[in-house]
C-alpha cells in the first residue's frame, strides 16, 4: 500500500484547515499493542486492508449496518476502550477502511459485473442507496465525531464553520442547437413533419433564436450568485469533441464561425472551459488526450477538467487516461440514475485506485445533482417540489460540513420550452445558496461584534 496512503485519509478527515503534522502524529491506525502508547487516540484496523482479505467478500460490508456516533459503519465495530496506562483511546470503528472503501470507488472495482447499458455502475445497486445514506455525507460526518474525540483527548481541534469552499456551477453542452444547418432541416422536414416554411426557419433562422441556446440567460443567473461569492464561484462549460458513437451525435465543431458568439460569451464572462470527453472515450479512454487537445486547440483555454458524457466514468481504472491527457480534475462524481454524494463526502478528495491502491494527483469533485437525474421517469422520476426539496437537503449537508456543490444543468433544459420547471428549479437552488451565504456572514459578523465587545 502507497505509504502515504493511510496519512491522506486522515488528514481528510480531520479536515486540512484544522490539522497539523503535530496532531495527525497523535492519530494512530495500528492493531499492535506496543505501538498503541505512542497515540492519544488509536483506530484499529478491521483487516479490511489484509492481503487475504482485500477484493474478497470479506472485505464488503453486509447489511444492516451497524452505527458509530450515529454514522453507518461500514468496518470494524461501535466500540472504543481507554488505555488508563497510556491514557490512548482505542476506536474499534474502523473509519479508515470505511473512507477508504467510499472515497476509492472501491466496490465499483468489487463489483465489476454490476453496470447499467452505458457501462455505469448504478447508484441503486450501492452499497449507499442500499443502506439508505446516500444523501448523507458520512465520511465528512467521520471527520466531525474523529474531531469530537481529539477534543475529548485535551487537543485543541477548531470545529469549522458551515460554509461553501465553493459553488461549481457546471453546464454540459451536449446540444447547442436544436435545429442548425441542412440535416437538421430534414430532420424536422421528413422525421418530424414539419412544413417546409418551418423546417426551414428552425434550421436557418438567426441562432440566438433557438430554444436551445440559453447561455445568455443562464450566465445572467450564474452572475447573480458569482457576483455575491465571486472568490468561491465557479463557472464551467464542459463542451464535446466529435466522437463516432451513436450517443455522440449531434456532433459539433467549435471551429465553425457558427460558435464565436458562444465562445465570446465564455471568454467575456469568466466562464471556465472543460473536456466533455465523449461516449466513444468512455469505451475507449485512450482518446481522451486528443479530445483534449483538440478542444483547447479550438478554443484557445487552458484545459484541466472533465466531465464523462452520460457519467459514463465505467471503471475506476479509467481515471488513469485522465490523469496521462493532463486532466487534474474531474467532475463525473455522481449517479445518474439517483442524486447524492456517490463518493460518501461533499469535499474534494484525490483519486486513490482501488486495484493498486495507489494515491494520485487527480482531484474528484462530487456531483451534488444533476437535472435530467431527478425528473425522468427511469431515474428518479421527481415532480418539482420533491426534487427542490432533495436538492436543499443535499446542499445543507454540503454547507455543514464546508463541502463543495456542484450542480450541473444542460442549457436545454433552462429552457421552459422544453421542460416546465427546470429553469425555476435552478434558479430557486441558487438563490438558496446565495440566502445560506447571507446568513453566514451575519452570523460571523454577529460573532465579531461580541468578539471586539
């Protein structure tokens, strides 16, 4: 096991702002009884990592799971001892390999038989949803009770605030367009039926009047919130390269004079440019540093992140053609069939390989919601109160555990032409965010006040 392995997660857990080397020394992840005395507090290994155990059955948790502080705990048991001689506390809760087994994407590597028709692993067939603590970040939740126990040791530990460390904003563009150019008037012509008169004006008319092409209007909104936490809001496009999958089309080519204006827009806007890497990457990891390539070429950005088209991240090893395209940071973190956090955190966490068990430098960003995710009949299938109120769930949780959101809504979708309530959804989500970041800074002003008094 990479050495610096056990350290990362728990300094992650512990939380970076708050830890020093000094007190990550204090935190001990041993079974030997002669090593214990060195520790103020010890979390004894399940045996989760064991050779002979590690990729078997053993080394899945079975159900019903037990609870440690009032967490689902996935290894070991909801124990703790007092060592009076060394004055150690021994937690048998191993929240180690619990992390670990979230955070790695492990039981996607356990369960490689187990994908949907795109090659995903389903969120319903996790061992998450199957629990029922899929809206729960527990390994943030970990974090919090290991913080409560340094406390109780006489440490000094700072609890962080509830906050956002940021608001990824995030827009897949799958279709810019809904009619554009001469295949697409034959579209509507001979598949759909439409006159020839009308064909026509959807597929040559002037593009901004498309109802696809909502940008304009989705960055007035993104503005709004940007505006409010400008050094903790982020704006991305993650735009396709053209790829020979059937899922890949409409293909598109950002070099086309027809693309400038979305292309100002981005570069007038502070709007950040992602990889869509394409479903025919998904199958074939090896393109997606061409695909890269081909996009910065196209439009002049630097390019570090990606999203998966479809969320189509198969296997946990894949992530390895990312990290050799240059990409350092991925988005794909979240089911598409159920929203919440697929990774058990609301923190960015870096990419550990579950085969290898190898740390690296890839940073994986939980996807907190996706919008075709909530409303269609074969994912979740929620009306508009219902996914509004999933969503705000999940995006406390986020802010008590000062995690990231990232949300992610296609620029079809924003339009009222094609679904009724997405728009108002989306800006309703924003909104909230933008109160919940009011709220905190009159509370830390409030605190100030009796601070100085």
């Amino acid at each position: 096991m990479n050495n610096d392995l056990i350290p990362y997660i728990i300094r992650f857990l512990v939380g970076q702002d708050t830890s020093s080397d000094h007190l990550l020394n204090r935190i001990g992840y041993t079974s030997k009884p002669n090593e214990m005395a060195k520790y103020s507090i010890v979390i004894r290994p399940s045996g989760f990592f064991d050779a002979d155990v590690y990729g078997t059955d053993r080394a899945y948790p079975s159900l019903p799971l037990k609870e440690w502080e009032g967490i689902p705990l996935l290894f070991g048991e909801p124990t703790e001892e007092l060592l009076e001689e060394s004055d150690t506390l021994v937690i048998h809760a191993d929240i180690i390999a619990s992390t670990y087994f979230l955070i790695s994407r492990y039981e996607e590597m356990y369960k490689r038989k187990v994908r949907d028709i795109h090659g995903r692993f389903p969120g319903r067939e996790s061992l998450l949803f199957r629990a029922g603590f899929l809206h729960r970040p527990i390994v943030d939740e970990y974090g919090a009770a290991l913080r409560s126990k340094l406390r109780q040791m006489g440490w000094r530990v700072r609890e962080p605030e509830p906050h956002f460390s940021m608001v990824n904003l995030t827009h897949d563009i799958d279709e810019p367009f809904e009619y554009r150019g001469w295949r697409s008037f034959a579209r509507a012509l001979i598949k759909e039926r439409k006159s020839p008169f009308k064909a026509f004006r959807l597929a040559f008319s002037n593009p901004v009047n498309d109802r696809f092409y909502t940008f304009p209007r989705l960055l007035d909104w993104n503005r709004s919130l940007r505006t409010a936490i400008p050094d903790r809001c982020r704006i991305i496009f993650f735009f396709k390269t053209p790829g020979k999958a059937s899922q890949d089309a409409p293909n598109y080519s950002l070099k086309r004079a027809l693309y400038r204006p979305l292309l100002s827009l981005v570069r007038n806007n502070g709007v950040e440019v992602g990889l869509h890497s394409n479903y025919s990457a998904s199958l074939r990891p090896e393109l997606i540093a061409e695909q890269r390539r081909l996009l910065m070429t196209d439009t002049g950005a630097e390019v570090d992140a990606n999203r998966h088209h479809y969320l189509a991240a198969r296997e946990p090893e894949d992530m390895q053609s990312l990290i050799s395209a240059g990409i350092r940071h991925d988005y794909s973190m979240g089911y598409a069939d159920v929203a919440g956090f697929r990774l058990g955190t609301s923190r960015p966490v870096r990419f550990i390989m579950p085969s290898t068990r190898r740390l690296t430098e890839l940073v994986l960003h939980p996807l907190l919601a996706m919008d075709c995710t909530l409303d269609r009949p074969e994912y979740m299938g929620l009306d508009e109160d219902s996914a509004l109120q999933l969503c705000e769930t999940l995006i406390r949780h986020a802010h008590r555990h000062g995690g990231e959101v990232s949300l992610l809504w296609h620029n079809e979708y924003l339009s009222r032409d094609v679904h009724p309530w997405h728009g108002r959804l989306y800006r309703n989500l924003l909104r909230l965010i933008q109160s919940m970041e009011e709220e905190d800074r009159d509370v830390s002003s409030e605190n100030e006040i009796v601070v100085n008094s």
